[in-house]
C-alpha cells in the first residue's frame, strides 16, 4: 500500500529531464507490417543491473530514454510472437534509431499439440482492450452482437442494445468512423452483421480528447477483415446451424506490388423468435393486467465490404474502400392482453397480430490518405466519409376484442407503410508532431453532417366500416444535426512518467420538424471537453496509468420527438422535447502487469458522475396503464471495480477472466420527491482456450450478470455458458468448427419494477439463444507476389522450394488475415 502512495504522489513531482542517451525504434509483425502497440521492450547494461524498459504505442513506436553510456542488449517481445534480442548496441549520449524491427509469429511443437503463432484472442493496451474476433470459436458463424457478449466490459441484451461497464450511451464505430447501418436502427445492425467480418473489436473506455466527445461510457469500434498478406490469398466460409440458420461467406485478397485489393462478402439467413411476458398487479385493489407477445422473425441480410490500397511511395499511402449492407425482414407476433382480478377471473382481452416487413439498405465509402513524413513519429492522416440508408417498412395490425367470456365484441385493422432513411458526411484531419526526444502535439479537426427523414401512411379499418387515415399512428418528421470538433493533445515523458493533456472543442446543433404536430425543435451549444492522462512506470513490466475525461450524451432526435408509440396501449410513451442533454466527468485509475509466462493483469478502479441523467420515467395511471418518457433527472453516480486477467494455466491451456463490480446512486427528486436507487451491479465473464492432441482446439465462453438497479427497479441476474471445438485439416487449409451456444437455455432477462403505493410490475424476455451449429472454413493461397512486377524467368529449384514455403506460411497465419488496426488502430 506504501509502495502504492508513493507511486500516486509520483503522479504530479515530474523528475528533471535527463540528458543521457536513448533508444527509439518501431516493432511490426513480419508477415503484415502492421504495427504491433503494448510490445514490450527491455534494454539490459552489458555491465550492470539496472533494466530499463518500455512499451509500444499505437504506432508500433517506443522510446526509451536516459541511458547511460555504453553497451546494451535490447529484448523486444510481445504475445504471440518469437522474442528478438539485439546484441551490442551503443549508446554514447545520444539517440540510437534502430529502424523497424519484425517479429515473427511462433511456432512451437510440444509433443501432439501444435501451437502455433498467433494473434491472441485478446490484447490487453494501455487506452484499450482489442479482441480478436477468429480466435472467439463459439461465436463462428454469429453476429456482431455474439461477438460483444464475449468482450471484456461489453454486454448487448436481448434487444440488441450495447452497454459498457453496465450502462449505456457507447459510441459504436466500424473501422474507427461513424456508419450509416447505426443510424437508424443500431440493435438490428449487430444482431445481422455477420461475425465472420469482423477481424477484431477495440473497446476503449475513457477516451482522449481526440475521439468525438458523444458516447458518454466509452468507444466500441468494429474492425473490419482487410486481408494484407502478400500475394493472392481467400477464404470460404460455410455454415448453420439448429435451429434454422444458414451462413456463407467468400473473402479475396491481393496484394501485388504497390497494391493491395480486397474483398469481404457474406450472407446469412436465419429463423427465430423473442418472447416477452408482462405481469403487474396493484397494492390498494385486486386488477392484474398480464400481456404475452410470441414474436417470429425471419431475417435475410448480406454484407459486402470491399477497396483498394495504394502505396504511393514509402511514405505516401490512399485507401479506398466500400461496405454495403442489405437486408430483408420478415415476422409476425401475437401480443394477448388480459384485465383480470388476481390473475383469476377475466375482466376483458384482445389480441393483436403484427405481420410485418422491412427492407434497409445502407452503403458506406471511405477515402483516407496518410502522410509520414521523414521522422517516423510524425504523420498526416486526412479522410473523407459518405454514409447513406434507406428504409422501407410495412406493418398490418389486426385487433380483436373479447368480453370476460372470450366473446369478441369489437375489433380493427391497421395498416402502417414507413419509408425513410439517412444520410451522413464527415471530413477529419489529424497531424501528430514530434517536439524534441519524448514530447509530441496532436491537432486535429472532425465536421459531420446528419440528416434523417421518416415518413408513414397509416390507415385504419373497423369491421364493417371503410378505411380511413389513423391520425393517431401519423408520424412524419426531418432532422438536421452537425458537430464540428476541434482538438489538440500534448504529450510528454520524464524517465518513468508521463502525460498527455487535451482538449477538444466541439459545437452541436440540430434543427428537426414534426410534421403532424407542426412542431419542431431546434437547438445549438459549444462545450468544452478536457482530458488528462498520467502513467507510471513501476518496473519494467508494471504500469500505473490515471485519466479523466469529460463527455456528454446529446438527446437524439427520436428521444426528442413528441410522437405517442402505442404499440403496447398497457404502456404508451412519447419523446421529450425539453430533453437536455447529459454530461458525465469520468476517472479511472488502472494498474497492469505482464507477469511469468507471457500472463497478463490490468484493475481499474473507476469513478462516473453524471449531470441531468437520462432515464426512462413510468407514471401510473387511475384505469391501470403506464406512460413513460425519458427525463433529465438530477444526477447519477457510478463508481466500481474492473479486473481483467489473461492466464497461460498450462502449455496447452489458457484463460482470460473480466470481473466488472460497480454501485449505481440515482437521484431523481428533481422529477418527484421520492424518486431514486441505490444498489450494486456486476458481472463476470470467462473465456478458455486447450490447445487438445492430434490439433483440435476447445473453447469455453461464460457470462453472469448479477442483479443491477435501474431507476424505479432492478434487473434480475443472468447468465449462459457457449462451447466450442475446432479442428484444422490440410495445413490449415480447411478449419471445421462445432459449436453450441446457450447450453443450458438460461439466457433471458427479468426487469422487476416496485413502485409502492402503485403497483408490482415483471417484465420477462426470451429469446431463441441455445442452437447447436458447425461452420467450415476452406482457405487458399497463391505464390508470394513480392516480384510479381518482374520479368518473369524460369525458377531454379532452389526459388521454387522457397516459393512453396512462402505459400505453406501464408497459410498457416492468424486465420481471416491481419489488419493494421488490430490491436493498434486509430478509432475516431
């Protein structure tokens, strides 16, 4: 605890900036040249016992100061790969590059088991956590929102919805930019977005003042698969799985001379069901109200992400790339009301059949240059990107109502056709600039323009009557948001400390109109949001890393909206035009460690307050139904406890474990006297690999989520166990995998509500989550295409065994292929 306080108060006492010698360099992997971040890097004296050490950045880069004169060994390692040792290197009071340093991926063979080297399914950073989507086996042929379950601090819950840390509010990006396909409708996005595009996910949890200050618990940014390894390489993906689901995929790659193409395209269709049970009953008389919804979807999508990378020269690049997304929608649901008196005797009922359809297209492209300039350390990445969705939706409502002896007395039809969609553009420029040997400045800019339209024709038919408009189901609207953000981070290190300090300026507006209340809203604010981070070095692999930011949660436009949603006349609600927006100030304290055999520890202790909290309020009505409205409550505070450990058990076996504690303190009294909660949440998540004789592979995933207080209730726990086992055929070439999600069906979700005086209400949901599946995996490679703008000549032998063992190497790389971003990329 000593050693601890000490480290803290080492916090803001920075040391004299020494005058010795130092050590820069960049560490890639060998088969990608991506740059490999969180490397470690420790330089032993050849005469002397003081070590001194360091780790990479974002970059790949590291730099490793106040070295005295003389000689010294440089041991550079990360997971996943061989260790280089570099012998003899001198140093005389000055600054030694030593270039760019691979490393190879290893490639062991301990008896039976073959391990070989790969990226590991998670990298553990300083800012961020990347998991590695190919090495998650239970998630083969899923969704992006299987493949969140399984990330450390990430949870989605049955509607698709994704939390951090347990709350909402994330900012979802793919390839480090905001997407069209989240526009509008974010949950059906992860729950089709096939898995198998998907190379890694970064979860970063307070973000520097780089990133767009929206997204007030964290940053979740998808990677998708850009294959780079030489040559011409591919990949097919077949899959299913039962209940129904059917996946195929197809992913090229070719990387030829100064160019690189590739291409990612998949499909997949599936059949599946929700269910929700509502159940509330009254403390002062004896009405119950009870609600049953059977839900069945069909849904059709396909994913196609392409482009082209062009190297300029060595130090000039262009990227151009395109992703679209299609899907088709299919469903109906029966929803059954009952009033009745304790659940017994029935007072009235109805029944209301939804057939419905949609069909949202979405297409993404992005053009991004990137500069380095002669110091490695300092480059110019400048992008432009253009989002666009459409959406076509038709739903046809049936309603029958029944008296208390099951005998209709009335009944309607409605019909609801909805076309809209969005449309975003962004620019953003980002330099970063050495100044002297540690220090660097980050400038840079990002503008944005959104805009939504939505437009329906409902109409409705009472029987024997003719069809008429339903004013009540009316909605037509536009919106028009903008952010325009500005950023400058200064970056420095003394010896064993160092600091990053920013701040970004961001301006806001949005202007939207509601057609059939002939109403609008129509708002504009600058805010300043600073951050600050402080790290220590403890030893040569311990850190102690402090932050804090400030960020804000801005109302979106469907939350603003004074639109009544009667899809459940139990429980109507509205959007709230007096919406403000909410701001949180957030710090976090996190202690790491690399530790025996390539183990990894990271804590975070982390602290949240929040100003005009969000949160979904429920007013109770005298004939028994509900409205709710989101409202600006007073405040609310988090604070809690993170662990997340990467364990090598045995030669064969391995284990990460995420352990996430955390109170909420809500304070509502600002909307009614009483109104507030108080209680602990959590939950835990496991993740195990065996490495098994005769080259199979097991994988073990598990999540619990412990009983969470939410405003006016509480969430009860919940969890479920996947199981996967892989094995490879053919020198990689064919990967057969089995797996089986859900495994004891316990996956659902109850949210418990006791408003005393009013009323008891449970809100059960179930969705189809156990199914048994295999997905086979056929890869293919061409001759390495490092020449391939040579005269072509005949081959000595000596060229073609060579050749042979290129193409054997490309094949056994980490499967799906690398990506500059994995573990290391730029997210905005």
């Amino acid at each position: 605890m000593f050693r601890l306080f000490c480290t803290l108060f080492l916090f803001i006492s920075f040391p004299a900036l020494a005058q010795s010698g130092q050590l820069t360099g960049i560490v890639t992997d060998a088969a990608d040249q991506s740059p490999i971040d969180f490397a470690t890097v420790v330089v032993k004296p050849a005469n002397g016992t003081k070590v001194y050490g360091g780790k990479t950045n974002q970059q790949g880069i590291f730099t490793i100061s106040d070295l005295p004169d003389g000689f010294y060994t440089v041991s550079i390692s990360s997971i996943g790969y061989t260790t280089q040792n570099l012998n003899n290197i001198s140093i005389a009071g000055n600054t030694k590059k030593l270039g760019t340093i691979a490393l190879d991926n290893n490639n062991k063979k301990l008896k039976d088991v073959v391990v070989k080297g790969e990226k590991p399914a998670m990298e553990i950073g300083i800012d961020k956590k990347t998991f590695n989507v190919d090495k998650n086996i239970t998630s083969a042929g899923g969704t992006a929102a299987d493949v969140l379950n399984n990330v450390p601090s990430v949870n989605v819950d049955m509607d698709g919805n994704l939390s951090v840390r347990g709350k909402s509010n994330v900012t979802l990006l793919v390839d480090g930019k905001p997407s069209s396909m989240f526009g509008n409708d974010p949950q059906t996005a992860l729950q089709t977005i096939p898995a198998s595009s998907i190379e890694s996910i970064e979860v970063i949890t307070n973000p520097s003042s780089k990133y767009e200050a929206q997204g007030m618990n964290g940053i979740v940014n998808i990677i998708l698969k850009k294959d780079r390894k030489p040559g011409y390489n591919g990949m097919l993906t077949l899959g299913g799985s039962i209940p129904f689901r059917f996946n195929t995929g197809v992913n090229l790659n070719a990387n030829v001379g100064k160019w690189n193409l590739f291409l990612n395209a998949n499909g997949r269709t599936s059949k599946t069901w929700e269910e929700t049970t509502n159940e509330r009953d009254n403390y002062d008389d004896p009405l119950t109200y009870s609600s049953f919804t059977h839900n069945d979807r069909r849904p059709l999508s396909g994913f196609i992400n392409l482009g082209a990378e062009y190297n300029i020269d060595k130090r000039n690049k262009i990227t151009l790339s395109e992703n679209i997304f299609a899907a088709k929608m299919r469903g109906n649901s029966l929803n059954t009301i009952r009033n009745e008196y304790n659940y017994e005797t029935l007072i009235n009922a109805q029944e209301r059949r939804n057939i419905y359809t949609g069909n949202p297209l979405s297409s993404t492209t992005n053009l991004q240059y990137k500069h380095t300039f002669k110091d490695p350390k300092e480059d110019l990445n400048i992008e432009l990107n253009y989002s666009k969705t459409r959406y076509i939706r038709s739903s046809t409502f049936e309603t029958i109502l029944f008296d208390s002896n099951m005998v209709m007395t009335n009944g309607f039809n409605q019909n609801n056709p909805v076309r809209g969609g969005n449309w975003n553009g962004t620019f953003q420029i980002d330099y970063t600039k050495p100044i002297g040997k540690n220090a660097r400045i980050d400038i840079g800019e990002r503008t944005y323009f959104i805009q939504f339209k939505s437009e329906n024709q409902p109409t409705i038919q009472y029987f024997n009557q003719d069809e008429q408009p339903e004013t009540i189901l009316k909605n037509k609207f536009r919106f028009t948001q903008q952010v325009h953000g500005l950023y400058a981070n200064y970056a420095n290190q003394w010896k064993k400390t160092g600091i990053q300090v920013g701040l970004r300026g961001e301006y806001f507006g949005y202007e939207g109109f509601v057609y059939q209340y002939n109403a609008g809203v129509n708002n504009g604010y600058f805010n300043l949001f600073p951050t600050l981070f402080v790290s220590q070095k403890i030893s040569t692999h311990e850190d102690l890393n402090f932050n804090y930011s400030r960020r804000v949660n801005r109302p979106n436009f469907f939350q603003l909206i004074p639109f009544i949603d009667v899809t459940n006349p139990l429980d109507t609600s509205m959007g709230n035009p007096g919406l403000e927006p909410e701001f949180i100030h957030a710090t976090e304290i996190t202690y790491s460690n690399q530790f025996g055999n390539q183990n990894t520890f990271m804590g975070s202790v982390y602290y949240q307050y929040t100003n005009n909290l969000i949160q979904r309020f429920r007013r109770f009505n005298p004939d028994g139904t509900t409205f709710s409205q989101n409202r600006n409550l007073a405040t609310g505070q988090t604070y809690g406890l993170e662990i997340t450990t990467k364990m090598n058990l045995l030669k064969w076996w391995d284990a990460t474990i995420n352990l996430n504690v955390f109170r909420n303190i809500i304070d509502g009294s600002n909307v009614e006297g009483n109104l507030g909660a108080r209680g602990f949440g959590g939950f835990a998540k496991l993740v195990t690999n065996a490495k098994l004789p005769s080259g199979w592979n097991a994988q073990l995933t598990g999540n619990y989520n412990a009983r969470t207080a939410v405003a006016q209730g509480s969430i009860a726990p919940y969890g479920n166990i996947d199981i996967a086992v892989k094995k490879s055929f053919m020198k990689n070439l064919v990967n057969l995998t089995v797996n089986a999600t859900d495994v004891f069906n316990t996956l659902q979700t109850e949210t418990q509500y006791r408003l005393y005086p009013f009323y008891n209400q449970n809100v059960l949901r179930k969705n189809l989550t156990r199914t048994i599946g295999i997905n086979l995996q056929i890869r293919f490679a061409s001759k390495s295409m490092h020449n391939a703008e040579a005269p072509k000549r005949m081959q000595t032998k000596k060229e073609k065994e060579k050749e042979s063992k290129n193409r054997d190497e490309n094949l056994k790389k980490d499967e799906g292929g690398g990506d500059e971003n994995s573990g290391g990329g730029n997210g905005r």
